[in-house]
C-alpha cells in the first residue's frame, strides 16, 4: 500500500492544491491531506472551515481523507504509515524553502521520501496569500479556487475586510 501525506496550511486551498491533490490521489493508493493545526500562522479560516472546504473539494476521491495535524510532519507522516511526503513546485522562488523542509525531514526521517509535483502552468501564479488579497479586495475567484467553496470564501473576506 503506497500512502502519501500533502501537508500544507490549506489557508485557504486553491484550484492549485486541488490539482495536485488529484494528481497524487492517481498515484497513490491513499493521501492524506494533512492541514497544519497552528494558530502562530494566523491563519484567515479556522480549522474547521479548512477541513470542510478540503472535504468537500474531495468528495469524488475515495483514496483522499482530509485530517489535520500539529507538531511535527514527520510524526504524523510515520503515524500513518505513509512513505512519501508530497510537495508542489510553483516557481523557482519555492525551491529554497522547499528544499530546506525536505532535507531537514530527510535528517529527522530517512525512511521518509519527499517528491515534488511541480505545478500545472495555468496554476502557476496561484497561492492562498494571492486567493486572500483578490477576495479580500473585491475581486473575482473564478478559476482561483474551485466553484464549492469560492462563496464561502467571499462572505468570510467580506465580513472580515481586511487581509
Ligand atoms: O502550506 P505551507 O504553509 O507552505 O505548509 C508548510 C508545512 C505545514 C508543510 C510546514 O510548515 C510543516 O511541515 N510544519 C510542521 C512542523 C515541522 O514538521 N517542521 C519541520 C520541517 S521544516
């Protein structure tokens, strides 16, 4: 059984997270999607509205269960006895942090492997900060995020007004 973890923050997900999801999810036999539980990120949507935009993103992928975690990855990633840790790559300027994390899990767990998916181009640009400038702003998401959850994200920026 081949079991993949694609953690994130997921603040909130994007079409960009959703392509990666499914593409892992046609890789793999499970994937958990694992959303960071850490208020010292200050993030816009709580856990529970997090969790259920992801759940609901998912609904058509059998092998993805949507969880959250705290403390480290790489306790959650042997808790669930997956192998594989899965990352997207948007441009360069995501490598050196994303190198940084793969080779400090690498240190702390050998056994565990991290694979980058390098995004699809039309995603290219897309991040959750990007989703919450344009949301916050007025804008419009289409294409952004996935049409389920792209209202619910409008009402919680606009009640919020501000980023
Ligand atoms: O979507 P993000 O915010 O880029 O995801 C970052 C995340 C959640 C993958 C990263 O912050 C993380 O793994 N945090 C858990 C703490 C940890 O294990 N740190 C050691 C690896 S650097």
């Amino acid at each position: 059984m081949k079991i993949a973890v694609y953690p994130g923050s997921f603040d909130p997900c994007t079409n960009g997270h959703l392509s990666i999801i499914r593409r892992t999810a046609a890789v793999f036999d499970r994937v958990y999607v694992a959303i960071l539980n850490n208020n010292s990120k200050n993030p816009l949507f709580t856990l529970d509205e997090r969790i259920d935009f992801l759940t609901r993103i998912t609904r058509d992928l059998p092998n993805v269960e949507i969880d959250c975690f705290s403390g480290m990855l790489i306790d959650y990633v042997h808790a669930k006895n997956a192998q594989v840790i899965i990352r997207g790559l948007r441009a360069v300027s995501d490598f050196e942090y994303e190198f940084q994390m793969a080779l400090t899990n690498r240190k702390l767990a050998p056994d565990v492997e991290t694979l980058f998916m390098a995004t699809e181009a039309r995603y290219s640009y897309l991040s959750s900060s990007i989703v919450k400038e344009v949301a916050t702003l007025g804008g419009c998401l289409d294409d952004l995020v996935p049409d389920e959850i792209r209202e619910d994200i409008l009402q919680k920026t606009n009640k919020m007004g501000v980023l």
